[in-house]
C-alpha cells in the first residue's frame, strides 16, 4: 500500500496526466519517467514503440511501484496488452480507454475526432475503443504530429500554435446547421493538452474537447481499491522525477505541463 505508482511517457506530455494523479489521489507516492532521448514515440514503428515502453516499464518496476500507468497514447495503443501479460500481477493502465469513455460521455452525437501521433491514428485504437462504446458513433482521426514539438517549446497559444491547428483541423471545424460536424475533439497525445486554448480557438465553442488525464486518474483510482493497494488516508505522497536525458530541458518545460515550478536537481537521469 505505501509502495509508489509509476507513470511513464515518451517525455513530458505524461506530466499532465500525473497532475490529474496527484490532485485525485493525494496520499499516493508516484515515479515518473519520461523517457525524453528517444522521444517521439508517435514516429516510431510498433516494435519499437513497444520494446521502448517495455524497457521504461522494467525501470519503474525495479523501483516496486504497486501499479503502472502509461501516460502516452502510442505506447498505450501499442503496447498495453503486452506489458499487461508480461507483468501480470501488477495493475497496467493506459490512457486510450478512458480517454475513449470521456469522448462517449461528452459528444452528443457521436460525431468525434481524435487527433494524435501517427502511430495512435495509424493504429485505430481509439476507433475501436469508443465503437465498443457507442457503435452507432462516426469516428475520424487526424495525426497532428508537429503539436508535440510545439507544446515541448512552450508555444500553447498564439498565431504559431493556431496557424498549425488551421492547417490540421480546419476541415473539420463545425459547419452551421450541418447534423455530420463533429461535436467532440479528443486529444489522443498527453502532450496536446497545453495546446488548449490555440485548439479551442480553431474549433470553436460547439466542439467539446476530450482528454483522457481525468479519466485515467479515476480509472487508477479503481484499481487501487480494486487490489486492496489504495494507500491510507493521511500518507504523505511524494514524487520521484526520472529523465533520459536533459533533466534542465525536462524541469524547464516539465513545469508547464505539471503545473508546478520544478528544479533540475529534482529530475533524475538513467538509462534505459
């Protein structure tokens, strides 16, 4: 039970969802590592995708973390099952599924998009998550890879990140009276939520946007009451930071996506 929770991703995109961690579950201890001198993982084949995830997955293992969360979409859309069977007992979430049940819960008529990686769009999970869901739902998905290097810059909002948004999505804003426009947006990358306010602006206010960090949280949550691992009300939780590589570039840009001024000294380098 006082064992911590690890968290992984490509780089720092996974911070958002690790925020959405802590505020859901105080008293519980988390190891993040981001594996930031391989990423993207969205341009990588599915072999590698998956030996990458299984090597940061053994990483947070050896530290006896109680519960895995993938915090990157193309990991968890590659590799979710296989890390679930080689680690079995140990809980593995990703994010795919509840982002997709977040998308479900908030389209009014299942007109969604998804954008993502190449990898997660090129792999459909998404489309297969939210059909079992709601089969009667129109799916469409759209990889947008040039918004991680944009949220890893910091440019969130402005002419730049809109200017791209544009590009990639402008098709697919809503048209006026037309029952096809979508009504729901779901940021398939743990990196695209910083880029809010540049989608928002682009889609406009008809089109509700999706991602899955709050839904992973809850989704954690049951599976740490599910196994008895849930720690006790009252521990004090902490955070573990683990890098692959440039720890000042990880607390620099890490601290816009986690909401919290973080310290180089604080970000562990190893080596996968």
């Amino acid at each position: 039970m006082s064992a911590p929770i690890g968290v992984f991703d490509s780089g720092v995109g996974g911070l958002t969802v690790l925020a959405a961690l802590r505020a859901h579950l105080p008293h519980e201890s988390f190891v993040y590592l981001g594996d930031t001198a391989r990423l993207p993982y969205g341009t990588k084949s599915p072999h590698t995708v998956s030996r990458y995830a299984q090597q940061a997955a053994q990483v947070l293992v050896d530290r006896g973390v109680k519960l895995l969360v993938i915090a990157c979409n193309t990991a968890s859309a590659v590799a979710l099952d296989d890390l679930r069977q080689h680690l079995s007992p140990l809980p593995v979430v990703g994010v795919v599924e509840p982002g997709a049940a977040a998308a479900c819960e908030a389209s009014s008529h299942g007109r969604i998009a998804v954008i993502g990686t190449e990898s997660t769009i090129r792999g459909r999970a998404y489309e297969r998550a939210i059909a079992r869901r709601r089969p009667e739902a129109s799916v469409v998905g759209r990889p947008c890879p040039l918004f991680v290097a944009l949220a890893e810059e910091g440019w969130c909002e402005g002419p730049i990140p809109e200017a791209v948004a544009q590009r990639y999505l402008g098709d697919l804003r809503p048209v006026p009276n037309d029952p096809a426009s979508i009504d729901c947006l779901v940021l398939g990358c743990t990196h695209f939520p910083v880029l809010r306010p540049a989608l928002a602006a682009v889609m406009g206010p008809g089109v509700a946007l999706v991602d899955s960090a709050e839904t992973t949280a809850a989704a954690v949550a049951h599976a740490l009451e599910g196994s008895d691992l849930a720690a006790p009300v009252g521990a004090t939780g902490s955070v573990t930071l683990l890098a692959t590589d440039g720890p000042e570039r990880f607390a620099r840009v890490g601290s816009g996506f986690l909401g919290l001024e973080l310290s180089p000294d604080a970000v562990s380098l190893v080596d996968l």
